[in-house]
C-alpha cells in the first residue's frame, strides 16, 4: 500500500518532483472504471519510475478513498476541484483587478486567433498573464469590461435566443473553469500524462510549461468527439470536425460550448509531445480535430496472461460439454446506462425468445446505481416482455471470478474505446459479440498477424451496427448454433491476445514513452531501441511489423487493416 501525500486545495504542503505525473478527470483512484484499470497497470508495471496522480474532481464532496491499494512508487495524489462554489472567493477577487482596454484587446485577439487555428497568442497570453509563476498581469477581470462584452456579442451574432445576460453567464462559466485550471501552480514532474483532451490535458500542459516537463495525451477514446456528441444528444460515433458548431448546433448556448471543447482539444493535440490511441481509426478520426498523425501512434490495452490460467482451463472444461440444444449464458459486462444499450439488448432476447431459442439466457453484470431511472426502466421492460428467466441484471460482481462460467461475451454499447472486459474474455477464450464502435473491430474482426509464423489470425465473433437489435440475435443464433464456429471464434480469442495486447509489451512501450520525453535515471532500457524519434516523426504505426519481430521492435505495432 502507498504512502502517497494527499494534497487537498489549500494545503501548505510541498510535493516532491516524479518521473510521470497522470492527470486524471474523477477517476483513479476513486472510481473503479476501465480507464482506472489501465491507469493502475501502468503504475504498478514500470516499479522503476515514481508517480503523482494530479486529480481532478467536481467539488470536495466527491470520492476520496483510494480503492486500488495505489503502489509505494505513487509519491503524492494533488487534488483540485472544477466547481466555482469552491474557488468563488477568489474568483471574485480576481476579476476585480483592474484592466485596461489594451489588456483587453490583447485577450480578445488571442482567442480571435485561436478560432483561426493560430494558438501562437494564446499560448504567449498564458505566460503573460495566466501562469503564476511568469505573469505580468492577470486576465480574469477582463471579463466584466463592456469592450469583452462586446465582443461576446459580436462572437454569439444576430440570435435572439439569449439574453445580454445569460450571454454573460455563459462566458463566466468558460472564465470560471479557465480560472479554477489554470490559477495554480502545479507539483513538479518530467512527464504529465493526460489520460483525455479536456480538462486533464489543459492541467498536463501547463503543468509542463510552468516545470519545463513534457505533455503526454493517450485517448481511451476521442474525448472532444464524445462530449460534443453527448452534448447535442446525438449518436456517440458520429463525427465531429473543427467546423462541427457551425453546422451542428440548434441555438447559441450549444454552439458556445461546441466550439469551447472543439478549440480546446485542438489548443492541446497541438501541445502535446506525443500522443497515444489504442486503435487505428482514432488516429484517423483525430486529424478532423487538429490530431497530427506525425507524433501519434497505437498503444493499445493489455493483459497478463497468466493470470487467467484457471479460467482458461474451466473454459476448456466447459467447451467440451457444449451442445447447440442445451442452456447458453452468456454474459454482458456493463454499467446499466443508456449509452451501454441495455434496453437494445433486452430487445434482441425478446426476438431469440420469439424464434423459439429459450435456450440462451443473459446476465448483465455491472453498476446500477449510476443512473436509477434507467435501471428501474431496464427492469420494468424485462418484465413487460416476460423475459425474467432469459434477461438478469446482476448488479456488480467481481467479473474475473465468474467470467468462466459464460459461454460468450455480449456487448451492445452505443460508444467504446478498447474495452478491458473484451480482452479479459479473450484471455479466457470467449467468443465475442458486439456493437461497431470505438476500437472493438481491432479487437475483434480486423485481421491480425500470428506471433511465431505471421499468419493471419481471422475473428474472434460478430459485431453489427450499435442499436440493431435484431441483428445482435442473429449473431447470437449463429454463435449458439454452429460449434463448429463457436470452436474457430474461441481459438481465436486466444490468438489475437497474444499478437498485440500481452502486458509486458504495452507497458514496456509505455516505459520507452515516458524515458523518451525524459522520465527515469540512468540509463536507457532495453525498450527504448524499439521505436526512436524517426518512427514518431514518419508515424512507425504504419509500419505493422509481424510479431515476431517485436521482440526487436518493442514498440513495434504489429497490426494491419485489410
């Protein structure tokens, strides 16, 4: 168990410098969650580097228990808080600072710029009058000099579906966040690895700046697509541009916020020193945001494979019993919320129960409290479609010690990164079926190159459109119905495990990364000849090295699309 300081707002207390310091949004290490998990591997893989975990949580109302046990190499956890209710003091002493109309215009043509893809002024108003450590003056009072407000006016245009005083609002809600980020000076590391765009990503560079440190992003999945989406309740895969709050919103308030996460993230792509994504098309999808493919590539997920071994062997047991007219459990592991299409998955055992397959039952393993509503709603459709006995909502369990006794993995999400749970079922031999989002083809459809022999290694299950009921039990039918195919999916599963997602690999990438952008003492490991800067600045991703020369490549990719 760590020793870590925890630092809360306020505290006089001065934290030591890390080799990495992992800026996280309300999640490790007090929220359980796959983005977590990923976090918690990292650490506890690399013994030989020192961790901070910079926090960033709503209020101070939010979880504060440790729930991971963090590692003696997490020196300190600094904790801050997003809401204005928490810093309101002084804020408001802040924007009480006098400005001029100069100052103004300096403030004005920065973000003016910025919306011009020119992020030079910016960053040059940051060191001016932002950066605690540099400044000469400070900007939040400029918020209430009618010259802005003007400003604001012209930027929201001929609209009369707000107010000149909701327009101030909204522009004091973007100062306020700026101001709770950015007003403080931020605990010495060499690296800050941001786990999103956003919020996390705008401490992690500046935190490099104010510690001449260097700024590391890794997207679990494409953050400004997915919270610009959520934000216009559209599709979660739908595509998201730098032009997207001029076509996509239906009123000013929306088109404010489009353009606030739409500008941020590309402020902060163009930051970075290096970026991570654990699937192909992330990278693809990125450069519609500002993404640069030059100093991208694919990190993905991974697993120990060892420490399945048990299950792996109960799977074997079970394969062997298998038979297309006895009971399928099938198992999916997910949150009970919408975005996870719980109530699509209910619909297509109601299609399977219709066709006469009573024979396979579904248990949904996962949280249920996150969003009651939702879950009450999951229940009473379970019940008004007489589906007690095929559809069962267990609740959180501890999934590692009960996956085995699943024949297969089922997912109906609307919106996935690379998620853990598909690798811990692949790890055991599961066959998988699921939704078409985020990285779930690389993991399960898209054609890998075997370790020792570079053949291809072909599907480990199906995947359909995200809400096609009817095709997720057709898929079901298929797996249930042809053994012959459950065999292939389930050899497979093993397979495609051991090309690109064994743990020793990623996190030997991830602890070439880091000493790369100047983590560590001494001198270089072994891992660090995989990949040099070459490969960064041509993107080595395209390069798909077989496996078997990854023991050489160690930061090789060993992946490829056909």
């Amino acid at each position: 168990m760590s020793n870590a300081v925890v630092r809360f707002p306020g505290d006089n207390i001065e934290l030591e410098e890390v080799d990495v310091a992992i800026v996280m949004e309300s999640t490790y290490p007090f929220l359980k969650g796959g983005v977590s998990a990923v976090v918690h591997d990292i650490i506890t893989h690399n013994p030989d580097l020192t961790f901070g975990i910079l926090h960033i949580a709503w209020d101070s109302k939010a979880p504060a228990k440790d729930l991971y046990g963090m590692p003696d190499n997490v020196k300190w956890v600094d904790m801050m808080y997003l809401s204005l209710e928490e810093t309101i003091d002084e804020f408001k002493k802040a924007i009480e600072d006098p400005v001029d109309s100069l100052k103004v215009a300096r403030v004005i043509h920065a973000l003016e710029q910025t919306m011009a893809g020119n992020h030079q002024p910016m960053m040059d108003l940051y060191r001016e009058a932002i950066n605690p450590q540099t400044r000469t003056w400070r900007m939040w009072s400029v918020i209430t000099h009618h010259d802005f407000m003007d400003a604001a006016v012209r930027a929201a245009g001929d609209v009369d579906d707000i107010t000149l005083g909701e327009l101030f609002w909204l522009v004091r809600d973007f100062f306020s966040l700026a101001f709770t980020l950015l007003e403080r000076i931020n605990p010495p590391a060499k690296v800050y690895h941001a786990h999103t765009t956003g919020y996390a990503s705008l401490v992690a560079a500046t935190a490099a700046i104010q510690n001449d440190g260097k700024f590391f992003l890794t997207e679990h999945n494409l953050y400004v697509r997915d919270t610009v989406n959520f934000l216009l309740n559209r599709d979660m895969n739908l595509p998201i541009t730098m032009n997207s709050h001029r076509e996509l919103p239906n009123n000013t308030f929306d088109r404010f916020w489009t353009r606030w996460w739409v500008e941020l993230g590309a402020l902060l792509y163009i930051e970075a020193a290096h970026i991570t994504y654990l699937y192909p098309q992330a990278i693809i999808e990125a450069q519609d945001l500002a993404g640069d493919r030059s100093k991208s590539e694919i990190l993905p997920n991974g697993i120990v494979w060892e420490d399945f071994e048990y299950p792996r062997k109960r799977r074997r047991e079970a394969n062997a019993t298998l038979r297309t007219d006895g009971v399928w459990r099938l198992a999916c592991i997910a949150r009970v919320v919408p975005i996870k299409g719980i109530i699509e998955l209910i619909d297509s055992v109601k299609i399977l129960v219709d066709r006469g397959y009573t024979n396979i039952k579904v248990d949904v393993l996962g949280p249920t409290e996150h969003m009651p509503q939702y879950y009450q709603r999951c229940l009473k459709h379970i019940a008004e479609l007489g589906l007690e006995d095929q559809v069962v909502l267990r609740g959180t369990v501890n999934v590692r010690d009960v996956l085995h006794d699943y024949d297969a993995l089922v997912l109906s999400s609307f919106n996935e990164g690379q998620p853990i749970v598909v690798l811990e079922s692949m790890v055991i031999g599961l066959p998988v079926l699921g939704t078409l989002v985020g990285g779930m083809d690389q993991l399960v459809t898209d054609v890998l190159e075997e370790d020792e022999t570079g053949q291809q290694i072909g599907p480990c299950g199906q995947l359909v459109e995200p809400g096609d009921s009817e095709g997720l039990a057709e898929m079901m039918i298929q797996l249930t119905q042809n053994l012959d195919t459950y065999m292939q999916w389930h050899q497979n599963s093993l397979a495609r495990i051991k090309t690109i997602f064994l743990m020793p690999q990623v996190m030997a990438r991830y602890n070439a990364i880091y000493r790369r952008l100047g983590a560590g003492k001494g001198g270089a490991r072994t891992a660090d000849l995989g990949r040099g800067p070459d490969d960064i600045q041509v993107g080595g991703w395209e390069k798909f090295p077989r496996q078997k020369d990854i023991t050489y490549y160690a930061g090789g990719v060993g992946y490829h699309r056909v």
